[in-house]
C-alpha cells in the first residue's frame, strides 16, 4: 500500500483536518499536558456503537484527569456530503448523554492523515496521543481496558510491553492493509452493484474477489449473503454455505467459523431462509469445532464466540446449554465492569433465553418478548466493506 510516512507510536500526532464539528466544542489542535483518545467511528459498523457507549462513560471517569476523548465519522456512505450528515446526526441521537466531542469529515483528509499511514482498515479505530503530542497507542477500543492505566501515568509509550505490542500491531494490520488496496476496486463494483440490484456484475464481483484472495472469509461470507438476500437463489445458497461451513472447519480457523456459524444461526444477516434441518446440520458442525478451539490462542475471545453457539443450541431446543455458553462469555468478561456494552448484551440475551430477569452486581435486565424474528435492515446491505475484518 502506498501511503505517506508511516504513522505509529513514537510519531507525532498529525493534525486534526475535519470538515464540521457536529457534537461538542471544536478541537483545532491538540494541547500539552492532556491526554486525548480519538477514536474513528460510523453510523453502520459493527461494534461503534458500543464503542461510543464505553467512550462515554470513560470521558465521564476521567474528566478530572486530563483526559479528552473526540471522534471523527470519516467513513460516512451517502450520496451527497448533507445525507451523511443527516445520517451522522440521527445516529448520534442515540447518544443523549454524548460528553465528547464530534467531527465529520468526508474529504478524505483524517483518512489520509491518520487511518492509512497507520495500515487501518477497520472502524472503530482508536488512537491516544500523550500529553507530549506523541502517538502512544493505536488499536481497537476494546484493547484500551487494559493499558489506559500506564497510558495516564506516562509509562506506557517508553516500556518494552508498548514496543512489543506496537510491533506485533504492524507486523499483522500492513499486510491486511495491502490486500484491503487490492480488494477496494473489486469490493467498491460489488457494493455499486448490490446498491442497484444489479445481481450478474454483484456475483462476478465476488468471484474476482475469492479468485484474488481465496484465503479471506469475507468474500465467502460475500457470496452466501447475496444469494440470500440479494439473488434470493436458495438452492445454490444452500450449497454455497455447505461449502464455506466445510471449508471453515477443514481450515480451523475461529474467523472462518465465526463467520460461517453468523451466516447459519444470526436471525438478521443470515440465512434464515434457508430450512431449519440444513442450518441446524451446519450449527452442530460448526459448534463441535468452535468449541474445541484453544481459545488461548484465538483471536476472537470467548465472549464473541460463545453467544453464536448458544443461538444454536437455543434454536434447537437445547437451552440448558444455551444457557450455560452465555454464563461461561459473561465470566469471560469479569473484571470488566458489568455496565459496559458488552456485559449487557449478554445479559440481555440470558434473559431472554431463561425467560426470567438476570443479574450481575447491581445490574438487572429482563427479558423482552419482541426477539428478532429475522428480518434483513436495510442498513446491514451497506456495510459489506466494513463488517468483515475483526481485530
């Protein structure tokens, strides 16, 4: 990927080019002494809303420690620079106790000046810069838990862990940012086509596409969704899906069978038409091997694996282990703080799995009776670029 100099810790922070501040008071630079998290979000990618929701409360924590948290939508789709801002605007609607800061930005400069010289590819995205104006972390939001402390009292950027880590980052996103280059033309034909219904140029799109990168699930999980939701060809979807679930599991790999287990069991991208026996076949596949990972190993942890699996068993009749899978993602988590989005996801969906309110700590959800009964938003059809890759 050709990029301009390469951004990583030890940089310089680069400069703050935004084409509005919608939320908060405007950041022309940042300031000595204080030490900011900014975090690249969108109105339609997986995992910003709960990253906007943790933001929230962190700023909340940390007011009284110099700590300022801004983000920039820069990834907006829409027709005209306004409908992305009315979008942008509806969304952050969902937020009314937004504390921070918010930029948008469709010019392309935060993407030019931050996410590719970085090799990011994927949003949420968070980078913190020191009070010195250095870059001292780059990475996705669920991985600031665990250094925010050294972070604030200055040790991190300077340790061997902070090193090692910033290598192991590089070492692993460079490589997908080269390949994200040589699939954008493709993945950009194959979202035109699907916007317009055009079904024949979606399909050669995605057969270019696992031509070019016959290792990468995306495009897999690609091809099952537009003859689900797209093509409506059940037949060969059904056959299609068999062939990613069996490849899944011949490569043993946790992205492709999370991503295969979603196409079988999730109730709105997935196949839900498809008939209950094939896909119940495949979740019983796919969970065998789920199950079996090393999860000291995976990338994916326990508390995005488990809850997939556990739709399985739900949905076949088998709650005690449905059950007793969304109990063993919540532990998983502890340690984390049972009010952050993730916990309460879970926790949503055991009570509504058990049928009875559940608690953790002092948090208490209860169950809702208006479960997903499968429909596709429309809004899913728009962020086939964005949904694949996972930190």
């Amino acid at each position: 990927m050709e990029s301009n100099k390469i951004l990583s810790m030890e940089s310089r922070a680069p400069a703050l080019k935004v084409r509005d501040w919608v939320r908060g008071e405007p950041l022309a630079s940042f300031q000595p002494g204080k030490l900011y998290i900014l975090e690249f979000c969108g109105t339609t990618c997986d995992g910003c809303e709960r990253a906007m929701l943790n933001l929230i409360e962190l700023q909340e924590s940390y007011k009284d420690s110099g700590v300022e948290v801004v983000t920039v939508a820069a990834h907006e789709s829409a027709a005209s620079s306004d409908e992305a801002r009315g979008k942008l605007d509806a969304w952050l609607a969902k937020f009314p106790e937004l504390n921070f800061p918010v930029a948008f930005d469709d010019t392309g400069a935060m993407n030019t000046l931050w996410m590719e010289p970085s090799f990011s590819i994927v949003i949420p995205r968070l980078f913190v810069i020191d009070r010195d104006g250095y870059i001292a972390f780059i990475g996705h939001p669920d991985k600031l838990h665990d250094v925010l402390p050294h972070l604030l009292d200055g040790t991190w950027r300077t340790s061997a862990q902070a090193k090692a880590t910033e290598s192991e980052r590089i070492a692993k996103d460079e490589p997908k940012a080269r390949k994200h280059e040589l699939n954008k033309p493709i993945r950009d034909k194959f979202c035109a086509a699907w916007e317009i219904g055009d079904w024949k140029t979606a399909l050669a799109a995605v057969e270019e596409g696992i031509a070019l990168d016959p290792n990468d699930p995306d495009w897999r999980e690609s091809h099952v969704v537009l003859l689900h939701h797209g093509m409506r060809d059940m037949e060969t979807c059904l056959a299609v899906l068999w062939q990613f679930v069996r490849e899944a599991i011949d490569r043993g790999d946790e992205r492709w069978l999370f991503k295969a287990m979603i196409q079988v069991t999730d109730p709105e991208i997935g196949c839900r038409s498809l008939p209950s026996a094939e896909r119940f076949a495949m979740g019983e596949v796919l969970s065998e091997h789920i199950l079996a990972l090393d999860l000291a190993q995976c990338n994916l942890p326990a508390s995005q694996l488990f809850p997939k699996v556990a739709r399985h068993y739900y949905e076949i009749g088998n709650k005690d282990r449905a059950v007793e899978l969304l109990e063993l993602a919540l532990k998983s988590l502890e340690g984390h703080g049972a009010k952050e989005r993730p916990q309460l996801d879970l926790l949503q969906t055991l009570a509504n799995y058990k049928g009875e309110t559940v608690c953790s700590g002092d948090v208490c959800v209860v169950p809702r009776t208006n479960i997903s009964t499968g429909a596709t938003p429309k809004a899913e059809t728009k962020n086939l670029d964005e949904r694949g890759a996972l930190e």
